[in-house]
C-alpha cells in the first residue's frame, strides 16, 4: 500500500477529465503516455472490438502500455452518460507508481489471459 505521503504525491500529479457515453478514453494500437484511474461512471475495454473488461469506479487501465513500452492493447469507452477519469503522464507514472510495478504485473498477466 502507498503511504499518505506517497498518496498526497500522486493525487498532485493527477489530471481529471470528464468523457461522456461513447467516448474513447485510449484507442487500441495508440502509443500510450498516460496511465488512468476511473473515479466516477463505466466503462468497457474492447480488444478487437469483443469487451473483455468491465471498469468501474476505482479501476485502473493503460498501464500495460507504459510498463511494457507497447502500443495500447485495447481501446476503452465509456458506457455512464457520464464519466470522469484521472490520468497520469508516463514521467509521473513512472516516478510515482514504481514501487507497484509488481501488482500491475500480476494484473498484466490477466489480461494477457483474456
């Protein structure tokens, strides 16, 4: 777990943005340069256009491009009429997130699975 400090840090480096239904948030194949963080609504990640993830609130996507220097693997839209989401650029990522880089990984490997 981040402790408050390391929290503090990362909320600072956040950016939020509000989609609206149908929006894409990352498009399959896109280079990747943000990680995000669903706050508020839905949203599906679609590989090859099948859904094989459903997000909610809290849920994390697009770190798989910036852990493993590939192009997106799936795009993501959003499903709530409305929807706001927090990102991260690849620096702060990087610099904020290392330590988790283990979690992530095992979540990786599910997707990978999908």
């Amino acid at each position: 777990h981040l402790d408050a400090y390391e929290v503090s840090q990362v909320a600072d480096a956040l950016k939020s943005e509000t989609f609206k239904k149908g929006d894409l948030v990352v498009r399959q194949g896109d280079v990747g340069n943000h990680f995000f963080l669903l706050e508020e609504g839905s949203a599906v990640a679609l590989k090859n256009g099948q859904n094989v993830k459903n997000y909610g609130p809290r849920d994390y996507f697009g770190e798989l491009a910036l852990m493993s220097e590939v192009p997106r693997q799936a795009s993501v839209r959003i499903e709530s009429e409305k929807a706001t989401v927090l990102s991260l650029d690849r620096k702060s990522f990087k610099r904020l997130l290392g330590p988790l880089n283990e979690t992530m990984s095992q979540k990786a490997q599910d997707y990978k699975k999908a």
